[in-house]
C-alpha cells in the first residue's frame, strides 16, 4: 500500500525515470563497436556525479566535524579522479578519429 | 530567481550529458559529445557549489582541497597512461567512483546512527547506494588487475566459485534487509559494508581475463546506478538523471559488447570460457593472437598505407571482387593500397594477376616481390589474403626448412600484420608458418571472401 | 523466286549457311548452293541439302533470280548471267569504280551491302559492322599469335612480365571490338580516333584515350570519318610516334571511306619500334594506315611484323559466314515477299544500296 | 669461369638473354654468346654485345666452362665438346633413356632442368612451370586463331552467338593457365584433372570441374600425376566423350612423367565433334592424349583441326626465353659462386637436376 | 488502488507508445510496433472510460455512440482505400485528430464564458490547442484535396501568398493573445476559430503538389502538439506525453523527409518549386514521372522478377560491377534477375557482352531479343540502365520514325519500368522516346552508377 | 516571475516533457526512408489520443447538456475515425514488408 502511495504521489518522477531509461538505451543502440571503449570510458566519466553529493554533504557539515568533512573530502578526491581522469582519458581515445577528413 | 538559475543549470547539465551521451556514439561526433558532456558535469559541480538551498558550513577550503587533488591526479593520470592501458585505467576511475558512493553512503549511515534518523524508504535507498557501490569498487579494482595482468584468472578463482558467489549474494541481500528493516546499528552497516566489497571483488575473479571489458561496461552501470540512488538521497535531480542514463545505457553498452563477441551475458558472468582458448589458436608452446574484425577494420582506417598480400586462398575464396571493392572504400578514405604479389603465389605461374585484373585492379598497384619488400617497412598495415607459403620467415633463418633460401615477402618489417585465412593449417609446402605467431600478427579466421566482407562492412561504419 | 549461292574462290566465308535459310521459309523462297560453297566456312555440303538443292555453278548462275555472294563474281561470270538478275554482294563501288558500269553493261541489278547506311534501324542487315567485329576480334589474336610476348603481366617465379601495350588507331567498330579483346587478354590498351564521340566510346571500354586536339569532325558524313588537314595528320603522327615506340602492339583501323587511307605509322615511326613488335593493318586494302604495309601480306620490317589484312573476317570464316548470312537475310526480308522481288526505291535502305539505278548515287 | 650460350637449331628460344645476363655480375663469370643465338627470340647480337662476347659456335664449345642450351646439344657436338664441362638443357632423361649414357660417354657432366623438383623453393629454377605456363596461354591463342568460331558470347545485330565451349583435360600449370586464358577470352570453360587438389585450383579460377570418381592420387609422388586404372581411364573416356561433342575447343595437357600420355580423346570421340573444332594436344611429344595427334604437326581429321606441339612455349620466344634465362639464372646463382663451380649434391635440387652422377637416380 | 491501477495503465499507454513508434522505424518490427502502439491506445481509452477520478453522469451511451460510429466509418475506410491513396486517407485522418482538437477547445472556451472560468494559464494552453489544431485540420483537409488531385495549385495561390500568409499569421497571433489578455469573448473565440481554420489553409496553399507529405507530416506533429495542449488541459499525462511524443517525432520525420528530397524544410513551406518541374520532366504536353530511389528499391526488393536492359549509358558510366551487385542482392533475397540484350545496344557488335562478362554475369542469365521479349509479360519490373533507341517502341508504332520496323525491346510490356539515365536527351539515333513517358514508365535520373549504388544502399536496408 | 515559480514548481515534469521530446528525436532519428509513410502514418494514430480529451468531456458533462455531449461526441467520432482508421491503413501498409522472409 505503502508502495502504491509512494507510485502515485511521484508519478511524474516515475515517468521521468522510465523514460530516462529508454532514452539510455536508446541513445546507445546502434554504437559502431569501435567505439564501445571510449563510451564506456565517457558514460563512466558521467557516474562521477556522485561527487555532487560529496560537495552537498561537506557544504552541509559543520565546520568542525572534521569525520564527515575528511571523509567526504575522500569522496570528493575519488570522484573527481573518476570525473577529471575519466573525461581526459575519453579525449584522448576519441583523439584517433580526428585524424582524417572525409 | 536564485534557485531557477540553479534548477535551470542542473537541467542543461542533464540535458548535456544526454546529448553527450548521444554524440559519443557516432565517430564523427564522439569527441564533441565527450567535451559537451564534461561542460554538462562542469555546470552541474558549479551550480551545486553555490546552490544557496544547501545550507551548513560550507566548507569550501576541504572542497576546494579534495577537487584541486583529485582533480590533478586524475589528469596526470589521464595523460601519461598508455594508450594500450586505457581499459585498465577507465576500470579504476570507474572503481573510485563506486567508492564514492560508499563512502557517502557509510556517512549517511552514521548520521542515522548519531543525529538524524532516516526513513525506511531513504534506508533502502541508502543501502542500495552503499551495495552497489561497493560492488562497482572492489569489482573494479580486481577487474583492473586481471586486465594489467597483476592477477591471473586461477589465483583468484576457487572452485565451484559460481556457488560461492550465489551464497555470498544471498548472504549480502539478508544482512541488507535485516538491517533496513530492524535499523541495524553502525557495526552491521560496517559488515553490510564489508561483505559487499568481498563480493563485488568475488563476483568478478571467475570472469575470464578477455571478458573484462564487458565487465568493466557493467561495473560502470552499477556506478551510475549508486550516484542514482545517493542523487535520491540528496533529493538531486542531476545525480539521479546522470546515474539513471548511465545505469541504463550501460546496461545495453554491456549487452553490445557482448553481442560484438558473440557470446551472452550470463555466459560472459558464468566466466571461465573467456579466459583463453577462444580468443587464441596454440600451436604447442606458441600462441596466435587473433583479432576482431572491428579492430582490424579499424587499423585499416586509421593506417596511411596498406598492401594487400594476396595468395592461393584468395583465389579459392574468390576474394578478388570484394577485395577491389576494400582497397576501394579505403583509397576514397585517403589510405595508399597496394597489392605485392609474390612470384609463386597461388598455384600457377601469373595466377593473382589473373584475378587481380578480372577485378580491375589497375597494374601499377601491384608491386613485385623486390618492390614490395623494398616498401614493406614504411607499410602501416599488411593484410595477408590467403597466402602461406610466401610470407614465410622460415625461408630467411631457418635453414632446416624446405623453403629456406627462397625469396618470400619480408611482411613482419610492416608496422601490423593481419592474416586472413581459415584455420592454422599449412599452404602447399606443408609447413608451419612462425608469421602468425609473430608479435605483429594478429589472425583474423574465416573464409576470405567472408572476412573481408565483414571489413567492408566494418570500414563503412568508420567513414 | 530462287535465291542462289555461289561459291567464292579467294575467299573463305559464304553468303548464305543453313541455319539462316531455314529462317527464311517466309519468302517463300527455294535456295540453289553451289556445291562446296561451305566446305571453308567449315559447312558441309551435306548440312545445305536439307534447306536447299546443291547444283553446279553453271546452275545456279542461270537458275537463280537473286545472286548471293560475299565477294562480287569475277568479270567472267557476270558476263554468263542471264540479263535483269539480282545480285547482292559486296561491290565497294567506292573503291571499285567501274563495277557499277561492268554491271550495267550486263544489263545487271546489284545491292551492294556496304552501302547500306549506317543507321540504326540498317543494323541489321549492316555487314561492315558485323564483319569489322569479326576484324577487330581477329587483329588481336593476329597480334596475339605474332607478338613474341605475353599480352597480360605476370608476376612469376621466373621473373615479371609487364602488360603488353597495345594501340588502337581508329575506333569504329572494328577498333572497339579490337580495344575489347586486347583488355579482356589483360593488355593495357590506349586508342585514338578523330570522331568526337569516340573518346566516350572508348572510356566506355575501359581503355585510355589519346587526345589530339583539332580533329576534323563531320556529322554530316553519316557517322564515317571525314578526311583531316594536313596540320592534325601531323600532329597526331607526332603523338602517335611517341606512343609507338612504347607499344608492343598497333592495330589500325582508320578508313576515310573512298578515299585513300590517311598513313599513321610511318616507315621510320615502324623503325623505332620494339623488336618483335607487331602491327595489324586493317586499312590495308586502301593502302594501309602504316606506310610500309603490304596488303594481305605478313611481313617483318625490321624486327616489327606488319600484317596487311583488311579481310580479316574471312579468317573466321564460320561465325563470320552465320553473320553475314543473317545480314542478307534481314535484307532479303525486306525486298522478298510472298516469292516477288519488292524494290522500293523510297526506302532510304534500298535506295542506298541499290548501285545500278540509272541516276547517279 | 666463362659460361656459354650455344644457338639452337630447331628451337626458337635462347637459353640467356641480356636483361638476365646483367643481373648476373655477381657470378663473377664472363659470358660467350654464340653469334646469332637469339635472332629468333627477337634479341639480336647487338644487345648481347653490351654483356656478353659473341663468338663462333667453336669458340664457344672450347672455351666455355658451363655451356648453357635450350634444347640438349646434337650428338656432334656433345662429341665435340671437351670433357668435364658442365652442360645445361632440357635433357628430359625420362623420355630421352639414352641420353644420360651419351653424356657420361664423353666424359660431360649435366644438369637436366627439367628434373629439378617440382618445391616451393626449387620454384624460381622450374622451367617446366614456366615453359607450361607459356604453353597454356598460347594453346588458347592457338585454338582461338584456328577456330572458324568466336570464344566471347555476342548478341548483336547480325545474330547471337553463343560463347565458345572449352574443355581442358589436365589442369597442371599448362592446364590452368589455359582455363585462364580461355576464361579470359569469353569461353565457358570445364576442366578435368586426376588429382584430388586440381578441384579447388580449377575452381580458384572460376572454372567448372568435371568430377569422375575414382582416380588414383599419389601425394608421394611430388605432384606428378600417376598411372590410372583401365578402368578409371574408360570411365574418364565416356565423361569426356559427353563433353567433347560439345566441346568448340579441347585442350589436353595431361601427362604422366616417364610413360606414354593417356589417350583421352579417342579416335571415335575427335569424329563425333563439330566440324570445326580445333584440339590442342600439349602432351603430343609422348604420344599424345588425343588418338589422332600427330607430334609437332597440324592436322584436319573429319573437320577437327588436331594441333600437336608440346613445345608452344617456343612460339613466344622473346617472353619464353627472358623466363627461360630467369630459371637458368637461378640454378646458376645456386652453383656458381665467386667464379667457382660448386655442385653441392646436399642440396636435394642439384642432387635431383645432376643426371650424371654415377649413381642411379 | 483503482486510481494506481489507472495510472498504471496510462503508464504502460505511453511506454507502448514510446515503443511502439520506436519498432515502426524498422522495416522488421513496424508491424508489430503498429500493434504496439494500437494496444497503448486502447489501455489508454479504457483506462479514461473507467478512471474513477472522473466525476459526472458519464453518459456511457453517447460515449458508446461515438466510438462505434467513429472505429466503423474508420475502419471501413481504411480497408477500401486504395494503395495509393494511402497518402490522401492519413492526411484526412490527421485532419480529423485537429478537428477534435478544435472541438474541445470551442467547448472549454463555452464553459469558460459560461460556467467555470479559467486562469490566463489555462487560457493560453486551450487557445493553444485550438489553434494549433485548426491550422492542422484545414491545413490537412487541402492537403489531401491536392494529393487527390481535386484542387490544383494554381487554384489556391494568390500573388504574393508567402506575405499574405505572414500577416495572416500575425492577426491570428493578434487575437489570440487579445484573447487571453482581456479574457475575450465567445464571439472573439469563435472569430479566431474562424481565422485559424483560413490561415490553415492559406498556410498549405502555396506549397507544391509533390511536396504534400512532408506537409502532412509537419501538420501531424501540429496535431501532437494539440493533443498535448488537450493534455494539459485535462491535467491527462497520456494525451500529454502521446502528443509530445508524436510532435516531436513528426518533427523529426518532416525534417528527414525534407533531407531525403534533397529539399530545406523553408524551401518546402515557401512552396512553388516542388509543384512541377522538380518532379517532372516535360517536353511539350507530356510529363515524365519520376522516381525516388527508395520506391524504386521496394519496387525491386518486392518483385518476384527483374529484367535488366542495359545500354550504352551503362557502359559509359562503367556500371556494370555495381549492376552485378544490385543483381547479387536481389537473387539472395529470392526475386529472379536477368538481363536483356539488345543486338545493337552499345557502339559495337558484342558491346553489353564484353561488360556483363567482365562483371561476371553467367551467361545463361543473358536473353536475347526473342527470349527477353517472350520472358517481358510476366517481369515485374524493368530496369532500363542508360538504354534508348533499343527500347523505343516508335520502332513498332511510329512509321513516320527513322527506327520504325527494327525489333525493340518491349519493356512496356512489363508490369512496371524504370528508366536510369541523366536527362532526357535521345540516344544515338536522336530520336525522342515515347517509353519514358508512358504510364508504367518512372525516370531515375542520374549517372547510372551512382543511381545503382543508391538503390543497392536502399536496398540493403529493406533486407 | 510567475514563469519562473512555474519552472520551479513544475520541475520534474519539465524535465520529463524535454526528456519525452529528445526521445521523440531520437527514436525516429534513423528511419530508413521506405517507412516514412507508414510512420507518419502510425505517429498520426496516436496523435489521436487527444480523443482522451472528448471521453473525459463526456464523462464529465451533465446527462442533459444535450450542447457539450453532442458536441463532444462528435469530437469522439472524429478522434476515433483518426484512431482506428489511422492504425488500421498503417497496418495496411506495413502488410507487404512481411512478404518476404531473409
Ligand atoms: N605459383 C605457382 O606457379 C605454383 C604452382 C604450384 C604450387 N605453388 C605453391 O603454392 C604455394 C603458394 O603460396 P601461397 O602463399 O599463395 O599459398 P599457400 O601457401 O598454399 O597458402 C594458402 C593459404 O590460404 C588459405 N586458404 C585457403 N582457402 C582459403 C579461403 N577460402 N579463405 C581464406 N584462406 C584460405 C589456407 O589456409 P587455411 O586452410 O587455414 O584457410 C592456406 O594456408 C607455394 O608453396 C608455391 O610453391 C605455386
Ligand atoms: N551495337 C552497335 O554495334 C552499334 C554501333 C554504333 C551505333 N549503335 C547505335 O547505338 C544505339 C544503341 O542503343 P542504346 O539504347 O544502347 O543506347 P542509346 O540509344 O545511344 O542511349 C544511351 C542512353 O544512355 C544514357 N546515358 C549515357 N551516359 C549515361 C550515364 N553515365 N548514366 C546513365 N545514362 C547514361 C543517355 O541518356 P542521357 O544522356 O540522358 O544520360 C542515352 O540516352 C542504337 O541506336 C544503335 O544503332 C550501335
Ligand atoms: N547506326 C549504327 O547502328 C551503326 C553501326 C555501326 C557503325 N556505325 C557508325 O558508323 C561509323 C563508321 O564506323 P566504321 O567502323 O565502319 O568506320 P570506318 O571503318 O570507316 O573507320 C574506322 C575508324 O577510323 C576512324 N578514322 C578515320 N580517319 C582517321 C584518322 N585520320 N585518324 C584516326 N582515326 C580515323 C574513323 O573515325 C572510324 O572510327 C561510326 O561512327 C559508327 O559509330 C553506326
Ligand atoms: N612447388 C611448386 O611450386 C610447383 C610449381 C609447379 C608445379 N607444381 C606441381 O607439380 C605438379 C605437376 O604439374 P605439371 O603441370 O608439370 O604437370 P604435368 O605436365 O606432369 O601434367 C599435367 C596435368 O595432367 C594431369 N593428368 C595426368 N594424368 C591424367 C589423366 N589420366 N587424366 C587427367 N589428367 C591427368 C596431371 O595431374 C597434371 O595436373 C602439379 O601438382 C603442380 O601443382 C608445383
């Protein structure tokens, strides 16, 4: 019931995500392979977003509470690694296909 | 106003990263696609740095701190790995980036422990993050290590380890609701914790070595999952987008490469089979590397000049037309092809020639012996179309061979080799051929006929 | 109505083969055959006798309304022809000018075949096209057979052999059929022609073409080539010299009908030449488009062999024969029917073809 | 070390031409041309005098220490020739039986290039190969000239002819290089072989492959054919028979080393083809594969032209002997080395090519 | 739980819509996503039927009178229609949805002046839709007029329609936001009614004749965008997304449309050019058909036989490989090809047999003139390639022509006729050729190779 | 002003309307040319769902409101005729691509 609640309160949110998901699989469908490395590398550098929720929770924190705040601060280290690394390294794949002009 | 401005960045940055996504799925407009996507994280770092409807301390020093470091580090890092490592190294980021999300899932978790309680929907939602998260990490990491070789498949395999992994999931999964559903306590979530980073590590050491970038595409779609799920911890709708739309096209990302390989993905998982002998042809202690039609297409591509070496099996595939037709695709790409023709190809005097010209291959592509050789070494590709017996090295250091002494197409000074044929079975002179085992050669099996097709086909989607 | 069918005496191919006579049933029509007139087109009398009755010369020549040879009879015979006959044959009154008086003096009536025009709806009964086909086929296997050498490349064992070059001078029909069977033995092939429309004729081919600007070119003169000052002739000379003495093989094919024909290869062009190299006249029966040609003769001239033939049909005299039978027949068709002979002097065909009519052609 | 190039008598080609002879400065041996040597292969003195001395028949006999012939030298001069030197030609002791003891008679030593091992690496010394692909293509050419018929299909105005049929027993290198050839020049083509291996060679080359069960396929007996069964070769007989009335062209080069050629076109079969038809039987030499082939001669038989020459590869002289002189140079590369005659008889080719070692072969 | 049940439905409605229109754009699945779509739509309409939140009298039966009246009249329709008219019947139907778009607007504005007043918001969303779906019924309503060839261009283009349109646009404009601002009135609701149902039409009159179904396509996304308006003003999601849904596709499809003429979407709407010379060759009174290489590739892919009649314009554009690859494509997807030679075609004796050979065509796929002319009656499709006096049928039925009484193919005789060439100069004999304007007859203009590789890339998609 | 608390307050489904439209773009993106018809075709039939609109006009409508239920009826008629007949001739036209198998 709970469940049922919690579909019809946030349908539209529902809806947003299912069709999320079908624009990600579309989106994708027809990838020629060669560029199934760089998009993963790409769709990769993407799920770095989870560092947004690293910055709300150190602006969030007391400033003092240095547990949270060094932690955090990890968290903001890991993703940006997997942010800044992850679109560098995508460039650089993706820097093969400039060289020729059709 | 304030709060449209930033509702207004996370949607360009959502619709950003849709775009990007898009893009970088066609060659021609990959690299952009890249670029737009990491101005669509840009905006949506910026916005969430001065969204003033987070409210708390700020703490923009240990921000600041954390984004400059992990920012160099990812750079640096970014820059100066090889470009054959790349996989490995896309494997790690994406394992950081799981971590992450444990790790704001863990403080979360102590929150709820200490200050504030959550609900048992935001409870779930927690937990899903922290699992999957994990998982992607230590499942990354492993997968890293296989790739660069650190690790190999048996060291970390035990047996039955399918069983084990089911149980260790089972186990997982109990310990998850016992703690949503009786709240659990900082010690459970620090097991939870645990026992999801030895099976996410577990669930991936029976995958097969070659199999690891499929593995790699699905880890990276539980990442985008974990920042889905913390971005509904957060109530952040670009988190929950962006993880959304990389769980998802992960997903199918996952299902191509599998496709591309023609195997499935529970095949794939199941593991073992990938490990070795599909993707390699042993000749007792000597393995033949083989390659995909993608890869060689795109070599072919790439390359400036390539040269045909055309043999019997050519003439037996009657491979001549669609031959004609790559050299073709490829000229009109701006590649210099040319054909060597070795004096006993085939299996009459003049007998490529014959096919060569009932192709229209006009004469001065075709270069002889001493010219081929004289052109080999500032050739970037070498495709070798059914031929054995010429390109045999044999016929220069060892003496003990029956071919030794003749003249053959000196192939290995070429940047590639690919060799197309059928099988590992010898030509006319009934001997091994130590090419295929070189370390510029890679096979590409088949009929010749059909291979190149596949090429074709491979090469058009480049254009 | 009796057609007949003389046999020839220098010549291999035959009017008429029995395949063609028995399509023929329509013109109500019986056919009289000199015996033996197949025997060198490899047509035995044996396969003639179950469409038409074999006779003796002396038979057919008085027996037959309409007289069918390939080559026209000798003076002789035609005068043992009884008066008012039909004769069809190929009288090249262009080249052959008393022919029409010798016939009129013989109170004689003549088609000649090679002035039927040179339209699209006359292809049928065309035998210079038919029989230029057969030519340019056959001064490639001339050249083929005489040239010392490979025509295709080899890459072998025992060395590489390049392709033979072979030019083509003059691309009628004849040269284009040559031009096909050069490449089709793997040649590389160039060609020249002073037609406009033969640089897309031999592009269509796949072979080069050589362009010489300032050609004379006349669509009046019914598709046939006009003669060229005497400016180009010399230009083309130049350029074709520089071609030659790379080439293996030359075939020349270029005719002004009725007048001589234009030289191309010069004696000292012919002296440069490769030694073994061959050249295949077929203008040679007007003189020849190489100066040193002797027609219907092979001879070597330094080192090069120039084989005079504009007769080259004949040498395949089978097809050549089905082929110029078929030509007849078409035209047959037209001026037979219901076993009277129809001369209708308004068709533009006939007209054409007809040499003894009292005005001047 | 001085090597000698005698003139042929009834042979066109030269057993070294210029262009080789160049290539050959590391031999570190000079060269004696006998006078007049390659006139027939379109190659005059003048061109040998670049690279070599031209000198009398004498001279050369007397002063050269490998004499180098196409064809093996007349009784006379073997007789004349000083003992110890070594000779190379085309000695063929399988057919020749006398020949090795004549040798060995006047004390001469010789390398036979036709028994040089039919290897990869023997390849580039194979005359054989080289001399059959030659004669496959100018069997074609051959056929092509005599036949009254075209080889390509051609729809046209004057009437369709249908595309010669062209039947190649024996698809050795001679075989299918004439399937090539024939395939080139527009015929539909079949060809039939005993060894198992020739199926997919004929089909390499787009050609059908008359299958007839049953043959005996010898891999140990390094390529060459064996003798079949009466049986099979009966059977083979009908299955050609069934063709050949079909049949515009019939090329047979199918040979067992060392034995007479089997007949596989029989008397009855040449009578029941078209007339017409031209036979091309490279296998005259031993006997033939056609009954009624006579060696080196071109006969009529009922309407068939028979052409029996095993040696067409002299009818392209300048081309057969740049080949020919290629393979030479090879073996001479092999033996010669800084001006020192070395016959290593380790090396399984000049083991196999020495015929007058006092062992027996 | 009812109103879960029902949100569910209109859940699943749009997903079956989504992709259902996603499977419609492959040839392999457009039937089922068809149904797909269909099914969506039922739940969506059952779901309205029965959905609880909807309060009043229901009126069931007026509801039961409309839909059976409404799904007979449709779906007889669609069943007698004529393969052809296809086009016509969905601009008619597109009409239609406007119209009922219109309807309910009119009947909101009733209420609005009368009963239960709206906010400006709702104001704008329901003159939106009444004018969107206005413009798109008697926009449609011409555009099947014209296709029907009931009304010709001339008939409904003033002078200088382009700027008449521009400020019968701008009044519409006018009133409509004099409307919403002042709150208006009935009789300003129906005067802009009226005003939107003229500029509709006046908005299609100026564009070409040919140019109709890219018109009907814009006008079916206009459609969309109604019911999407509708949508909102129903607070519907279904109406809302299924309209967005199809607005945006339709867009999409008009702009791929408009790329597939070679055409700009302005240079369509501004009009004139598509309506006859583009499509159309004249020479005097008669007019020449033309062809898009796609519906020839159907007309290929779905014939049972194809005969080939090659000419001189295929030797010159040295078509004959990519002949034998259409050929190769066809036979391995079942449809009989073969070829028809014509003894003079070409410029020598033999001309189209030393092509078709070098091509590898087998020689029993070759007919001559009797065996073409007797195999005729039963082909379904002739593809002249670069051929004209060969196939002119003056040679049978004009004795006054130069060819009269020479045998010619007669390709007429055929169930249809494609003509590749580059324009429509005569041959060799000069002469013109009545076959190119007869009724089977379609002209596909261009070099003949570069005709045949776009039909075999077309056809490759059909496979 | 009023816009912008529009924005705000109607996020999600903002989000979900652009989302729908990309995915609209991009389900369509790569038709090959053959089905345009039938896809304009099949897009029209749905865009028949503003019959929807009609059904809920009626439901709502008072049983003696003979203005608005006839009214609405018609509208219902027209929607239905779009509908049915609109999928009905796609399937028509779609009929012959399953004439042939690979
Ligand atoms: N030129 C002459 O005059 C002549 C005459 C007689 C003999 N030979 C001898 O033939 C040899 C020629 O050398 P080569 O390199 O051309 O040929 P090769 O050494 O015989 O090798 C041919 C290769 O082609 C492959 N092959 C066969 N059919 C194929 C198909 N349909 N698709 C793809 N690959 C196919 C075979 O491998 P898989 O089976 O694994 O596919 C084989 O290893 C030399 O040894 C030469 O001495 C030459
Ligand atoms: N066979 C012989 O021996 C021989 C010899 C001499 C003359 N002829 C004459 O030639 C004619 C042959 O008839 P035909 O039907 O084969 O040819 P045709 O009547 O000459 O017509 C050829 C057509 O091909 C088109 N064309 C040219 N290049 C093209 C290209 N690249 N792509 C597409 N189309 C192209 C031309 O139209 P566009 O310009 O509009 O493209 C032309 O109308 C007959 O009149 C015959 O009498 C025949
Ligand atoms: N209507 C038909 O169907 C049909 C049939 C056959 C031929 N034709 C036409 O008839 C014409 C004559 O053909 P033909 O083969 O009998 O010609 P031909 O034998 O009279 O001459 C052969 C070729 O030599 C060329 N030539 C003449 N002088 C030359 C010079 N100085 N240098 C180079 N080339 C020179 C001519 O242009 C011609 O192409 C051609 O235009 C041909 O297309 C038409
Ligand atoms: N190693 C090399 O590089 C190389 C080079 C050339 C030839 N070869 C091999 O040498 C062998 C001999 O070639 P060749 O051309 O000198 O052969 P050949 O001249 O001895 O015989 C010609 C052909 O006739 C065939 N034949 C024999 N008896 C027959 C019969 N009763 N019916 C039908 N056909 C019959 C043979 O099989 C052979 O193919 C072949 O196997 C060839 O592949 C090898």
């Amino acid at each position: 019931m709970e469940w049922i609640q919690f579909f019809n309160d946030n349908l539209i949110l529902i809806y947003l995500l299912i069709f999320i998901i079908i624009l990600g699989f579309e989106v994708i469908s027809k990838v020629p392979t060669v560029l199934h490395t760089p998009l993963m590398s790409g769709a990769n550098a993407i799920s770095g977003v989870v560092i947004i929720g690293a910055i709300i929770l150190i602006r969030q924190a007391e400033a003092d509470n240095y547990l949270i705040l060094s932690i955090g601060t990890i968290g903001i280290i890991l993703g940006m690694i997997n942010v800044i690394g992850g679109f560098a390294v995508t460039d650089r794949m993706l820097e093969m296909f400039k060289k020729k002009k059709k | 106003m304030s709060i449209f401005i930033i509702n207004l960045s996370y949607l360009l940055g959502a619709l950003a990263f849709v775009i990007g996504l898009r893009r970088l799925s066609s060659p021609d407009t990959a690299r952009r696609g890249n670029i737009l996507a990491a101005i669509g994280m840009g905006i949506a770092i910026v916005a969430t740095l001065f969204n003033p409807e987070i409210v708390g301390s700020n703490n923009y020093g240990w921000i600041a701190g954390g984004m400059i470091g992990g920012g160099v580090v990812g750079w640096l890092v970014a820059q100066r790995v090889q470009m054959t490592a790349m996989p490995q190294m896309v494997s790690i980021f994406n394992g950081l980036g799981g971590a992450c999300a444990v790790v704001l899932s863990m403080i979360e978790l102590y929150q709820h422990y200490g200050s504030s309680a959550k609900t048992t929907q935001e409870l779930v939602v927690i937990v899903l993050a922290l699992l999957i998260g994990a998982i992607a990490f230590t499942g990354s990491i492993l997968a890293y290590l296989k790739l660069d070789g650190k690790v190999w498949d048996s060291q970390v395999t035990l047996p039955k380890h399918n069983i084990l992994n089911i149980i260790l999931l089972l186990v997982t999964l109990g310990v998850a609701t016992y703690l949503v559903v009786t709240g659990g306590s900082l010690a459970v979530a620090l097991i939870l914790m645990g026992i999801a980073l030895v099976y996410g590590f577990s669930f991936v050491a029976p995958i097969g070595g070659a199999d690891m970038p499929v593995v790699i595409s699905l880890l990276n779609s539980f990442t985008g999952l974990s920042a889905a799920a913390a971005g509904l911890i957060y109530g952040n709708n670009i988190m929950l987008i962006g993880g959304i739309l990389v769980g998802a096209s992960g997903t199918i990302l996952t299902v191509l490469m599998c496709q591309a390989m023609n195997r499935s993905l529970v095949n794939v998982l199941i593991g073992g089979f990938g490990g070795g002998a599909s993707s390699t042809q042993q000749d007792g202690e000597q393995v033949a590397k083989e390659v995909t039609t993608n890869d060689a297409a795109i070599q072919l591509f790439y390359a400036q000049s390539v040269l045909f070496v055309p043999g019997y099996g050519l003439a037996v595939a009657q491979a001549q037309k669609i031959t004609k037709e790559l050299d073709d695709l490829l000229e009109s790409n701006g590649v210099e092809v040319r054909y060597a023709i070795h004096p006993v190809a085939g299996r009459m005097p003049g007998h490529m020639n014959v096919l060569l010209a009932e192709a229209d291959v006009p004469y001065p592509k075709l270069l002889d012996l001493e010219d081929a050789n004289a052109a080999l070494p500032n050739t970037d590709m070498v495709v070798v179309v059914g031929a054995n017996d010429v390109v045999n090295p044999a016929a220069l250091n060892d003496p003990g061979s029956p071919v030794y002494g003749m003249p053959v197409l000196n192939v290995w000074e070429a940047k590639h080799v690919t060799v197309l044929k059928r099988s590992m079975r010898p030509g006319y002179a009934g001997i091994q051929n130590q090419l295929f085992f070189h370390d510029k050669t890679r096979m590409l099996f088949g009929d010749a006929k059909d291979s190149i097709q596949k090429l074709v086909a491979e090469v058009k989607t480049l254009v | 109505m009796k057609i007949g069918v003389l046999k020839q005496v220098k010549e291999k191919r035959v009017g008429l083969v029995p395949d063609v006579i028995k399509k023929l049933d329509k013109l109500q029509a019986t056919f009289c055959i000199e015996k033996g007139a197949g025997d060198q087109s490899n047509i035995s009398d044996k396969d003639f006798e179950a469409v038409a009755s074999i006779c003796t010369r002396e038979e057919v020549i008085q027996s037959s309304d309409i007289l069918v040879s390939v080559q026209p009879p000798d003076e002789v015979t035609l005068a043992s022809i009884p008066k008012d006959r039909l004769l069809i044959s190929l009288f090249e009154p262009y080249n052959n000018k008393s022919i029409v008086d010798q016939l009129k003096a013989n109170g004689l009536r003549a088609l000649s075949m090679d002035m039927i025009p040179r339209t699209t709806i006359a292809q049928s009964m065309d035998v210079l096209s038919s029989m230029a086909s057969v030519a340019g086929y056959k001064a490639v296997l001339f050249a083929a057979q005489y040239l010392p050498r490979y025509f295709p490349m080899m890459i072998t064992a025992a060395g590489s052999i390049r392709p033979a070059r072979v030019l083509v001078l003059g691309s009628g029909v004849a040269g284009l059929q040559a031009i096909a069977t050069a490449k089709r033995l793997g040649a590389s092939v160039e060609a020249f022609d002073v037609r406009k429309a033969a640089k897309e004729e031999v592009e269509s081919l796949g072979a080069k073409f050589i362009e010489v600007e300032g050609a004379a070119d006349d669509s009046a003169a019914g598709g046939y080539a006009v003669e060229q000052s005497e400016d180009f002739l010399n230009r083309q000379r130049e350029e074709v010299q520089r071609r030659a003495v790379k080439a293996d093989v030359i075939i020349t094919t270029a005719q002004v009908r009725g007048r001589k024909a234009p030289i191309l290869v010069p004696t000292t062009t012919v002296e440069q030449m490769k030694n073994g190299s061959v050249i295949v006249d077929l203008a040679a029966s007007t003189g020849g488009n190489c100066e040193v040609t002797q027609n219907d003769e092979i001879i070597i001239h330094e080192g090069v062999t120039v084989i005079g033939n504009s007769n080259l049909a004949a040498e395949m005299p089978q097809d050549a024969s089905t082929l110029f039978a078929n030509n007849i027949a078409n035209l047959l068709k037209l001026i037979v029917r219901e076993g009277e002979l129809h001369l209708d002097m308004e068709n533009e065909i006939i007209a054409a073809a007809y040499i003894t009519a009292s005005e001047p052609q």
